[in-house]
C-alpha cells in the first residue's frame, strides 16, 4: 500500500473524490447507523484496509487524510474504536474472505463494537503465559479463565479472544485468536473505575463461554502470530504521531444504542474545536496540544518562565521528530524498505511525551491542575468556576498520562524489542520456547 501524491498540477485526485462523494452521500437526516452503512461500504471508514476487507488499499498517510477531510467537511467520521483500529486489520491480514464479510463489515458499518480480551491478572507483559482455557466441545469451544483492562468492553458486541486451546506445547504454540460474543450469559463484564474518575476498561469474567470452531481467526494454535498482528497495529496506531482510529464521538455497536440517532446531531461544523470523548486526554496531536499550551501560558503569564518556555519548545521539537520520523517512514516504505522497531521506537517517544506534557501543563496551571471533574455531570460547574475550558483538558490528560507508557506493551517491554530484535542483543536465558506450557513453573 502506498500513499498518493498531489498533481503537479495541485489536483489531489483522494481528496476531489473524497469530497465528491461527500457531497453526494453526507446528509445528516440519516440515521447514525444509516451514515456509516454508506460510509464503511464505500470503503471511506477503514481506507487502510485492503479492498476485499471494505477497504480501498491506501498508505497510512493518505488514510488520515481521508479523516481529516471528512472531519474538515464537517460530516461524522469513521466508527472509532478498537474494531476499526485492530480487529479489522488482524480479520483483513488472517481471516478467510467469509469472515471478513461476517466480522468486517459489521466494523466499518459501525453495527458492532469490539473490545480486546488479551491482558489477565498473570498474563500482561508475559501475554503468552495467559492461563485462559478453551477447550473442544463439537464444533465450539467452552472457555473458563479472567481477562482484565478490558477497555471499553462494557460497550463490546464482540472480543478479540486469545486463550490457550494446547497445554502440552510451548507457550507461543498452544494459543488460539477466537472472534467470541460478548452477548451472552458465560461472558460477565465488570468495569473498573480508573483515577480520571472515569471506567474506561472492564474485568471481564469467562464462565463456560461458547465460541464456534468457526469463530477461530487464523487457524486452530497460531493465536501467537494473529495477536501480534493485532499488537502491531496497537503500536503503530498509538504511536507518536499515530493518527486515530476514527473521529468524533459517537459510539458504534448495539449496546450504546445511539445507531438510530440523527448523524447531524453529532456533527461538529468545520473549524470548530472538535469534542472528546470523556475520559480520554490523550488523542489531539502533540504539535496541537504544545500549541494549546502556549496560549495557556500565554494567557495566564507563565510564559514569562524561561523554563516553561523550553519545555513548550521541547514538546514542539519532539512533536516535529515524530512527524519527521513517520515521513521517514512513508519514505522507506515507498521505497520497499522498512525501518526496524520503527513502531516501538514511537510508541516510546510517545509516552516520552505524555510525561512531558503532564509535567508541563501542571506547571502552566498551577494550583488549578487540582481541579477536576471526576464526572461528566461535574465538567460544567468546573468550566464556569475556573472560565477556561481547557483547564478541565489539562487535568484530564495529566491524569490519563499515566496509561500510554503501559498499554500496547510497557515502556520497558519495548526497550526488550528494540534491543533483542532490532539491535541483537542476547536474550534473557529461559525455557519456554521450548518446554511444554504445562510443565512450566507457575507463581503460587
Ligand atoms: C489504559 C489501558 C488500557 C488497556 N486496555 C487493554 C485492553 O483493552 N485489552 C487488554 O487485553 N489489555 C489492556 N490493557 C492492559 C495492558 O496491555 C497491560 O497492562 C500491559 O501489557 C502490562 O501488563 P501488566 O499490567 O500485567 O503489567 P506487568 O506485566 O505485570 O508488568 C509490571 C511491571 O513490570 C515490568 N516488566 C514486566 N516484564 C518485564 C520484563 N521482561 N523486562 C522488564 N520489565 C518487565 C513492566 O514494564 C511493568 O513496569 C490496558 C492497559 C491500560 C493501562
């Protein structure tokens, strides 16, 4: 997949058909559910995706374009969340054609929301050592085992299931990927309430659960290499300068019910300040948010602080290395090439940021940065209290800076990447590769 370029002429065929169809389809009487059936089947929510998985095969840097122009011509954007961001990629890469048109199309339409039941209580770096059971029953499988930070899970139709089908072989070998209904009664889901005030992420308890033979995304013990199919894309769409899954903040799948909803009222008009979603800080670019910054500092006179002022100028270069960083890339890959542990390398300057910006913009606000609104309902008061909506945005990113450096792989997990795949280095002496998972020494 490559990205496309502007004509000599200035002509940016993507965008003229992009904004032709845009025209022709954006009406925002439709309903939520019937705006992304046109959306997702003409292949304009997960451009990225190859054209047999309701894609149209672009680079990454043409897909964000195609969500910034739907945002800039003020129509709702794809359904965001992690069906479109790692179960449609991972269905696309190792599903056979009649699961992409069960499982896929339901994403890019927004008719079902997914959720990732990778993580365990004893499994989160060590993911291969996850101790959920699925075991043969006819043609299903009966699935016993916990599974937790499950984010968004309370509002999942489906999960990305990854649970141990083999106890007799090496740990990496006995793992099977499952596409498993989250509607029904082996499947109990628990929010955990997090320190933004918020619960983002679920326990999610699995008692005789039942997934069909059929459910099993890439074949029956190779669960190991789908997974990380669906950890690369959690790297690489996190990562610094990593655009998002989608846009806006309307929530697809059946449980937020808002599919039968007017789309207009969702809309947000072009160049407005685009809304968030509660609990989430950390999804505006971080040339933007330095940006934001600035005028905060600006405006309350702490720019006058000559250390203030290098860190804004800190976070502004750090932004523009990851942006230059991603036209390397696009570079290389347009080239054929690849540049090794790009995606870790990213993620890790990434959370580099998020501490920087935390740091920072607590010390631009001041006593302010402990005010904040622990739910939805209390966000206006605070608004009216302090004048500054943005303040609210301040606490709410410092708080949620605290997860980038963890999810998707801990900050020291990728240090492990980086130096034993890209720079060679030994490997900690261990076993598993090679003893069977049963006979594995196990934590009391
Ligand atoms: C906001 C958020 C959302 C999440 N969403 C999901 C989700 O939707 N689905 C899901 O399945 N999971 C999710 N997770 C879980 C996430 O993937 C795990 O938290 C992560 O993999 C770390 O696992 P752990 O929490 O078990 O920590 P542990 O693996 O127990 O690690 C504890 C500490 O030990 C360090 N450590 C562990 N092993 C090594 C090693 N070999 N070398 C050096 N240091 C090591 C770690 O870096 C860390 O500092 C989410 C997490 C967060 C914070």
């Amino acid at each position: 997949m490559t990205d496309t370029t502007a004509t000599a002429s200035g002509q940016d065929e993507l965008v003229d058909e992009l904004r032709t169809w845009l025209e022709e389809n954006w009406d925002p009487d439709l309903t939520v559910g019937e705006w992304w059936q046109r959306l997702g089947l003409a292949g304009w929510a997960a451009p990225g995706l190859p054209t047999n998985a309701y894609g149209k095969a672009l680079g990454r840097n043409d897909a964000v374009r195609v969500q910034t122009e739907i945002a800039a011509f003020g129509a709702v954007g794809a359904p965001a969340g992690l069906g479109l961001l790692l179960a449609a990629p991972t269905i696309a890469t190792h599903g056979t054609q009649e699961q992409i048109d069960l499982y896929v199309r339901d994403i890019v339409t927004g008719a079902r929301a997914w959720c990732q039941l990778f993580s365990e209580p004893g499994a989160g770096s060590d993911l291969a050592g996850l101790t959920t059971r699925a075991v043969r029953d006819g043609d299903e499988w009966i699935v016993n085992g916990q599974k937790v930070w499950t984010s968004l899970g309370q509002s999942a139709d489906m999960g990305m299931l990854i649970a141990r089908t083999n106890v007799d072989v090496p740990k990496h070998q006995g793992i099977t990927w499952f596409a498993a209904d989250m509607h029904q009664d082996g499947v109990d889901v628990r929010p955990l309430v997090e320190m933004t005030g918020h619960a983002m992420f679920n326990e999610v308890f699995l008692s005789d659960a039942h997934v069909a033979d059929d459910a099993i995304i890439g074949g029956l013990n190779n669960g190991w290499a789908v997974a990380n199919t669906t950890l690369m894309h959690e790297r690489s769409g996190l990562g610094a300068g990593g655009g998002s899954a989608g846009g806006g903040m309307v929530v697809p799948g059946t449980i937020a019910d808002q599919l039968g909803r007017r789309v207009g009222d969702f809309a947000v008009a072009p160049g407005s300040a685009p809304r968030r979603r509660s609990g989430a800080g950390a999804g505006a670019g971080f040339g933007g948010t330095a940006k934001m910054l600035t005028d905060l500092a600006k405006g309350n006179g702490t720019v006058a602080d000559p250390t203030i002022r290098q860190d804004l100028m800190r976070l502004h270069t750090e932004s523009e290395v990851a942006r230059m960083g991603n036209l390397r890339l696009k570079a290389a890959k347009a080239a054929g090439k690849d540049i090794p542990g790009f995606g870790n390398i990213s993620k890790l300057a990434m959370s580099n940021m998020m501490r920087l910006q935390r740091d920072l913009s607590l010390r631009i606000v001041g006593a302010s940065g402990m005010l904040h609104a622990y739910k939805d309902e209390d966000r206006a008061a605070l608004d009216a209290a302090t004048g500054n909506p943005f303040l609210a945005m301040v606490t709410s990113m410092a708080l949620w800076a605290q997860a980038p450096p963890i999810y998707g792989g801990t900050d020291q997990i990728q240090r492990n990447i980086i130096g034993e795949r890209v720079l060679g280095l030994p490997k900690e002496p261990n076993n598993d590769k090679v003893m069977p998972f049963s006979e594995l020494p196990k934590n009391a």
